[in-house]
C-alpha cells in the first residue's frame, strides 16, 4: 500500500483504502471548488478520475483555485491539473475537454459525479444525465461567503432539478466569490464522495447543508422526498 | 395559527436571526406576502422585497413549505396552515 496513505489509512482501513483505489469519479468543472475537489481526491486515493472543463487558467482564477499558478496562466485547465495532480501520485486521469450539454455520455464505469460548475443549467442537465445511467451525485454551488451541498442518490432522493427549482438558470459571469468559501464547500463535496465511496459516515440524502463561513453558520435544511 | 419562518444565508444576516415564529390570531391561513408583511412588524425588518418581486418569487429564491419546493405546486398562490415550516434559501449558483 502507497506510503502517502499512511496517516488516514488507521481512520478508513485497508478496505477503504482498496475501495478507493479501485472507484472511478468524474469531476465536472475544474474551478474553485473542482481543483479543491480534485486534489482531495487524489491525496485519500481515488483510482480514476474524468476532469470535464473547456476553460483556460486566467488570473483571476488564481484568488481560489488552488491547482493553478501564475506561469499556466492560458494554458487549458484539464491539461494543468493532469500535471498537477500527477506530482501528488500516480493516478489515472483522463481529462474531458468540453462543455456539459445534452449529448454528453458519463463514462459507463463511473461510479460517483461531482458537480462542481458553475452554473444552474450545467449542474441540472449533469444531474439527469446522472440519473439516466443511475449514478449517483454531489452538489455544491457557491457565492460569496456561502454556498450548499447535497448529495443526490438515484430513487433514494429527489433530482436536484426538483430540489432547488427555481434556482438561477443563466449563468452569470465574474460571481463574486473567495477561497475560503470554495475550499470549504469543496472539502465537504470530497468528504461526501469518498464516504460514498467507501461506505462510511451519513450522507447529506436529501438534506441541504448550507453554509456562511462569514457568520460561521452551517444548517442543514430537510427535504420531503415525496 | 402558527407558522415558523427560516432563512438562510444573506437574508438570515438582512433579519437578524435565522428563524421566527409568527402568531396570527383569528385566522387558519396566510399567504407569502401577508406573512413576510407580519415579519416586518414583528422585527422592523423589510426582507420581502428580496423574497417577492410583482407578486411572484423572485428568481434565484427557493421556498419550501415543510421541506417541499413551492415550485411543484401545481396551485397559484399557496396559503401557510398551523404548524407549517417555510424555508427561504438563496442557493449559490457558482463552481
């Protein structure tokens, strides 16, 4: 067993750790919270991973997504976290360049999807591609100091287009936004997936948890599922 | 009747607290904008006009009614009964 699993392998076991290293996940969106996501992922000893984003590095980037340096600045994002990521230890990626739209395929060996767009009209249309191949997903969206997760199970929970209808669809470009929101947010989406994962812990099914780190608030909102 | 009110993020912050309870005697129902109108009596706090733009919810704001989206009503406007809990939550919508 890898030595970079040392610290956490009393906390989740060789079991867990086998789990992890045999589970596929794919990553919509490498922004704030997908490179907090992404890293996360790697460091506990996810397998493999699909990264799907279209985008390039811009300096504004820089203030939250923390994969990315001043010198990948134009580089395609995909292509920088594939690199980053690699420093951190071996691992399969396999980077998806391109927008989420109604023709996208997840993988058949998926085994969980993380939302980490970056807008409403992306994160419900990859929650019914989710559902159509029966994956399960987890949701966050951020703005500000706050932001929500969830973690959507197929005929367990409801869809997150019927959870948060209403929801801005359109997406708004240059959303104020701050790392110590997407980095808070992001670790409770990994912390979701790799429970997920390996069996452990509650899940936030068809609960809401929303968090203001400037007021430090967090609350869990409960969803009726019928 | 009794209903409880609770809000989230920026508009806990507008109201000062994250829930309230409003008491309205002599009547069995209430609507949004009515009760949103009791909140500001009770705590001088005016969060309706970022919850309800020309009679309807504003884009972006999610209410549910006992943990259920307002939105999969199939009626028009939905009245609050005793006992109900009505969440008011502005989701983040950015990656």
């Amino acid at each position: 067993m890898e030595e970079i699993f040392a610290r956490h392998l009393p906390l989740i076991g060789k079991d867990g750790i086998r789990r992890l290293l045999n589970s596929k996940v794919l990553v919509a969106g490498a922004g704030g919270l997908g490179t907090v996501v992404l890293q996360i992922l790697v460091r506990t000893g996810v397998g493999k991973i699909y990264i799907v984003d279209h985008g390039i590095v811009d300096e504004p980037d820089l203030n939250r997504q923390i994969l990315y340096n001043r010198g990948d600045i134009g580089e395609a994002k995909v292509d920088v976290v594939i690199r980053e990521l690699n420093k951190i230890r071996d691992v399969d990626l396999i980077g998806i360049k391109c927008t989420i739209d109604e023709n996208f395929e997840i993988p058949e060996d998926v085994d969980i999807v993380v939302d980490c767009l970056d807008n409403f009209y992306g994160k419900f249309l990859l929650n019914d591609l989710a559902l159509k191949k029966d994956k399960p997903l987890v949701h966050a969206g951020i703005s500000g100091f706050y932001g929500q997760v969830t973690t959507i199970i197929p005929k367990e929970t409801l869809s997150l287009r019927d959870m948060l209808r209403g929801a801005l669809i359109e997406k708004r470009g240059g959303l104020p936004v701050i790392a110590v929101s997407s980095f808070s947010l992001g670790t409770i989406e990994a912390s979701e997936t790799i429970k997920y994962l390996i069996g452990k812990g509650t899940l936030l099914k068809n609960r809401i948890l929303v968090v203001d780190v400037l007021h430090n608030d967090f609350q869990i909102i409960e969803i009726a599922s019928s | 009747m009794k209903v409880t009110l609770r809000v989230y993020t920026y508009l806990k912050a507008e109201l000062g607290k994250g829930e309230i309870c409003i008491e309205i005697p002599d009547s069995d129902s209430i609507s949004l904008g009515r009760l949103l109108e009791e909140v500001q009596k009770s705590t001088g706090k005016d969060i309706k006009e970022k919850i309800i733009k020309d009679n309807k919810i504003r884009d972006g704001i999610i209410l549910m009614l006992n943990g259920k989206n307002l939105l999969t009503f199939e009626s028009g406007e939905v009245l609050f009964h005793d006992g109900d809990v009505i969440s008011v939550l502005p989701p983040g919508s950015g990656g």
